[in-house]
C-alpha cells in the first residue's frame, strides 16, 4: 500500500477519483472484451447478437438494479430468486383464467414480492436479524409458498397479451431491452435526484452517522428491500412470459448473477460506494462474456467458473481500493 | 494520491478478461460432446478463425454445421440419442454443435439463439417443453434455417420434419405380444402411468386396440395408476395377487412399473404370470435376457438420432421428406433381446 497521503480531508477526494478510475476503467474493460471477441468470433457484432445479449441480459439487469439498492445500504439480498417465483406463478394463475388481465397480472405478481421484500426488510431492521439470515429464511419460505401455490407444477400461459411481455418487440428492440432501460432511468432517478437517495448512502457509509443526523435507518431500509422485492417481481413476470410458463423453480441461482454484476460494477458490499452506470457496466461485462463464451461454444461448466473468478477479482480489488 | 494503484488496478482486470477470454477461445473444444475418435487429434485445428473450437472426427473440412438444441444430457435417453447423433454426424462428416439445456426453457431459447446467430446449417431441437420452446421455432424459421425436431415436439408445428415415435405403436406393440403369449384368451391387470400424461393416454389407447377390441376372449380385469414408479407398481401388485388369484398377465406402461410388478409376482412364486412392459430400458432388457420378463417393447432411440442427422443433412441437400420420420419401437422377446442388449 503506498504511503503517507492518508490524511482525513483527502479522503473523499481519494474515493471520488478511484471510483472515477473505477468507472472508466470498468467502461474499458466492456469495450475490450467487445473488440476481442468481434475478432474471436464473426458471429458477435451483428445486429441480431448484439440484441439477443442485451435481451438475455434485461432480466439480470433488473435484479441487479434493485440489488444495487440493497448493497448500497451494506445489506444482502439472497430471497430475489424466490421472489421471482412467486411473482410469476401468481401472474401466471391470473391470465390463466383471464388471458387478457396483463395489468392485473403485473400488479398482483409485483405488490406480492415487493410485500415480501417488505418483510424482509422488517426482519432485518426491527427484528435486528443479519440481511444475509434474514434473506436466506425468507428465500426458502417463498420457494414453499410458490411451490404450494401451484401444487409443484408449472402454469402454462397461453395469453399472447402476457407473453408480448418478454417475446415481444418494440420496432427492432425486445420489450424486455426496453423494460430494462425505463427500470433503470427510474431507479437512478430515485437514487440520484430525491433525497431517498442520498439516505440510501448516508445509511451505507455509515449508518450510525446517518441516524445521529436525523435519517430514519428503518425506514430507509426496509423501503429499499420492497422497492428490491418488486424489480424481483417485475423480473419474475418477464421470465415467465419469456418462457411461457409459470414455474415454481424458476429463478433459481438468479441471485448469484445480480450480486455479481452489481459487485462488478464497483459497488462495494461494504455500503455506501456505487454507481447505478457501474451496475449497468457490470451486468453487460457479464453478459458479453457469456454470449462471447457461447459462440465459442465453451461448455456451460467452464462458463461458471470463468465467472466466478471475475467475481472474485472484482471483489478482491474492490477491497484493495477501499483499503486505499 | 490512490492514482498508480487505481491504474495498475483496472489494468489488472483488463489483463484478467483478456486472458479468459483468449483462454476460452483455445479451450473451446472442451464444449464439445465426445465424438466418435477424433477427440484429441480435433484440438489443433481451425483455432482462432471464426469456427472457434470444432472437433469433427476426421481431418477433412466438415461439410456442413449442424447445431442441435437438447434437453437435459443428464437423462440416460437423451445422452444415448445425443451420442448416436454425433455417431451418424462423424460419418457423414458433418460438425455437430451440442447445447444441453439442463431441461430449463430460458437456456434453450437463448442456446437456439445463439446457434442462429452462428449461422449453423441446420438445426435439431429437441424442445424442453411444448409450448415454452415454440418461440425458438419461430426464430429458427425466421431465419430461414432448416429445422429438425427430434423426439419431442412443439406447439408451434412450423418445423419442417419431425424424427420420433408415435406414442401409440407402443401400446400396439405391447397387445401383440400379448395377445401371442396368451394364445388369445387370459385375465389381464394393467399397470398405468400417470393418469393425463400423453403416454398413458397413447399406450392405453393402443393396448385398447390391439388386444381387448380384437381378442374378445382377453379380459382386462382390473387397472390401476402406478405414476410410472417401480415401488408404487410393487405395492399395487402384491395387493392384486391377493384379490385376484386368477391374474395371468400383468401389461405394465412403462419398464418401471413393470419391474416392480415382476418383483412381487417373483416374491409370490407366481411364475406362471407374464408380465411385459414398455421402453426398453437396462433393467428391463436383463430380466427378459434372462426369462423372467416376459417381453417389453424398446424405444429405438439410437436409430432416432441417426435418422435426426440424416434427414437434417437432406433438408440442407434440398431433400423433401414426410413431416412426420417415425421409427418404429422393436418389440423384444427372448428371440431377439441379444440383438439389441449386450
């Protein structure tokens, strides 16, 4: 580590310009692995690939968004798989009966994970039980609801209006892409331009700081754990829609993507540090890598652990910067 | 200030993605299934041009690419059609892609995808679901690319051959052999799958068929659902034993069931019921080896995989075939196990 430039005032100086390297430099990382692998592989800077990458990626993006939230205030959110479920099996049983009540659809399957996220967030606030616990239980105990809801089995959907959702196109871009871009410009709304936002990382640089000057930690918290719970939601009902069914076992493992995307994109599992644009360079790193990986039809097995040492590189010079 | 280390940082991870990703490239042979021979000699070659990792089994170009999108490799029956698939590929020197989807919809629709956009020759899906694979259908034909579907098959009916079974020739099968062992006159039980599935309703319409509508004489005198599973089927037949003494044959819809039946009716000294069962299964093939079951009737799936590639490579030839290729299931007695089980 170098030196003696450790001075208090400096600080935050220090911390804007490594995340401003962090920005730029994770941005170049992007554009490489887009140059290496046009060169690798002719298939990869067409059109019609460079849209399916951003449509397969629109799912995670939307979990990673809302995970951004959650990290940033140095929590966890383990349940948003589960959460997914039950989001879509609930969509799912609407339009089964009534192949034309999509908004009703969205808005079911979406207040009941974001209720969900609620609980969570109570359980980690008042209940004064660790995220990463209270996540974890809350991660199977929506599992069992979805997989009782349904009795085990998937609901087909047959509702073309439903399955517009995630198979369809807006001119040449999937809905999904376009969901994806509106959720974002949303949340980074929230969390850059209102004064929620700024809570959220007055809660996660220092939390202790943040209650002495008047926030109001709980509620900021659970808060961000219901506005997580209905991207989940949201997420959820596009998965099943692109899949046309809705399955009680879907979004499993979902959870491993959006962290990692998120921690990828500099925000510190720490709190406090982050960019909603780091996410967004994460969740494409993430997704070009593994469309790149697949044209060069690299099995799925090394595909995991390709990604997992990404993770663990981020996080390890995540670490090193913050030490810094 | 944090300006060297954040610099030497970012160049670490671009270092880190490049390597992976020139690692990838090299290691892409590791995605491919086995084939037949040629699987070390395949590694050198076209590297870094823009096939990317293929390993066909001879040292001559591949004619053509043909990528297939399957269910789950983890399935005994899938790996079986898969490997006679890269069989037939390698001698007609075709490259064959191979996507396993883990049986999950969004892995196949993005694999189907991603074989579009490698603008393989022809396609073969072998769709995880009815209706959640349909859409990659119509992206395949969009795409202008012939496709094959092979075993399972699609609510969207826009490919253009289908290479499979049809579901109640089994059931056919299974009322012949009965009806011979029989001698056109028994008690029959039979063993269901699960009531609703489509092969419950096809091998049941096709037992109906071939046995009870023809050979009057040929009662069926009980039935009942074991959920394809051998246990269930046990417990169903030990309680049948009881009840209905005068039993002679047990028809079971799947090998399963009709191992489990053959165990109580073994366990009961009740050698002289015949009992017969369906798919062809490893367990299955022994015990008629060896005359304890009496027959069951194989799903042929290497011949469905050879046949799948043939026809695939003759879409992309211009060939014309029916829409439906159907392979016939071999019905297996003691005559002719040893032709088909080693």
């Amino acid at each position: 580590m170098s030196n003696g430039d450790s001075a208090k005032p400096k600080l935050s100086m220090n911390a804007a310009a490594s995340d401003m390297m962090r920005r730029y430099g994770l941005i170049l990382v992007l554009l490489l692995s887009v140059v290496i692998l046009s060169f690798i592989s002719d298939a990869f800077l067409t059109v019609n690939n460079l849209m399916n990458v951003l449509r397969q990626v629109s799912i995670n993006g939307i979990l990673a968004v809302g995970m951004t939230l959650v990290i940033l205030t140095a929590g966890i959110d383990l349940s948003i798989g589960s959460l997914m479920a039950v989001s879509a099996v609930i969509a799912a049983s609407i339009v089964a009966g009534n192949p034309d009540a999509v908004f009703l659809a969205l808005v079911a399957g979406i207040a009941a994970s974001g209720v969900l996220g609620g609980v969570t967030g109570t359980m980690s606030t008042k209940l004064n039980v660790a995220p990463f616990i209270a996540t974890l239980a809350m991660m199977t105990i929506a599992r069992g609801i979805a997989l009782i809801y349904t009795n085990g089995r998937p609901i087909t959907i047959d509702s073309s209006a439903f399955r517009y959702l995630g198979q369809g196109y807006i001119g040449p871009v999937p809905v999904p892409v376009v969901i994806f871009a509106l959720v974002t410009a949303i949340v980074s709304f929230i969390l850059y331009k209102t004064k929620f936002g700024r809570y959220i990382y007055a809660v996660g640089g220092n939390e202790n700081a943040a209650n002495v000057s008047g926030i109001r930690v709980h509620r900021v918290k659970i808060w961000v754990y219901i506005i997580n719970g209905a991207l989940s939601g949201l997420a959820g009902i596009l998965l099943a829609s692109r899949i046309s069914s809705g399955q009680p076992n879907s979004g499993l493992g979902y959870e491993l993507d959006a962290i990692a995307a998120v921690v990828i994109g500099g925000t510190s599992l720490f709190g406090g540090r982050g960019t909603m644009l780091g996410t967004i360079v994460g969740v494409l790193i993430i997704g070009v890598i593994n469309n790149g990986l697949n044209l060069l039809n690299v099995s799925s097995y090394w595909q995991q652990i390709i990604k997992g040492l990404i993770i663990a590189g981020a996080v390890i010079l995540d670490q090193r910067a913050k030490r810094g | 200030m944090g300006n060297m280390k954040n610099i030497r940082m970012w160049k670490l991870l671009l270092v880190a993605v490049s390597l992976m990703l020139v690692l990838a490239a090299c290691g892409g042979n590791g995605g491919k299934s086995n084939s037949g021979g040629g699987n070390g000699g395949g590694n050198s070659q076209s590297d870094s041009g823009s096939n990317g990792g293929s390993s066909s089994g001879g040292d001559a170009k591949p004619k053509y690419r043909i990528g297939t999108a399957t269910q789950g490799l983890s399935h005994e029956f899938i790996k079986a059609l898969v490997e006679s698939m890269q069989e037939k590929a390698d001698e007609l020197n075709v490259e064959l892609i191979v996507m396993d989807s883990q049986d999950q919809i969004e892995n196949q629709l993005n694999q189907v995808d991603n074989l579009i956009s490698q603008k393989v020759d022809a396609i073969i899906l072998n769709a995880v679901d009815f209706v959640g694979s349909s859409p990659a259908v119509e992206r395949i034909k969009a795409a202008g690319i012939p496709l094959v579907e092979a075993i399972t098959f699609t609510q969207n009916e826009d490919y253009d051959v289908f290479v499979g079974t049809d579901p109640e020739q089994s059931g056919i099968m299974m009322g012949e052999l009965l009806a011979e062992f029989l001698d056109g006159k028994g008690n029959v039980a039979l063993l269901q799958g699960q009531i609703g599935h489509s092969a419950e309703i096809t091998r049941g319409a096709g037992l109906q068929k071939a046995l009870f509508d023809k050979y009057p004489d040929v009662k069926l005198i009980t039935q009942q659902t074991a959920n394809w599973n051998r246990d269930e089927a046990m417990s169903i037949t030990e309680d049948w034993l009881q009840r209905f003494p005068e039993i002679n044959a047990i028809a079971a819809q799947n090998d399963e069931m009709a191992m489990g039946a053959l165990q109580a009716v073994e366990a009961a000294g009740r050698t002289d019921i015949i009992v017969v069962g369906i798919d062809g299964i490893p367990d299955a093939m022994k015990a008629v080896k060896e005359g304890r079951l009496a027959a069951t009737v194989l799903d042929n799936v290497t011949e469905e995989g050879k046949r799948a590639v043939e026809v695939a490579v003759g879409l992309i030839e211009g060939k014309t075939f029916e829409k439906k290729e159907l392979v016939d299931y071999i019905p297996i007695t003691k005559d002719n196990v040893d032709q088909y089980y080693k």
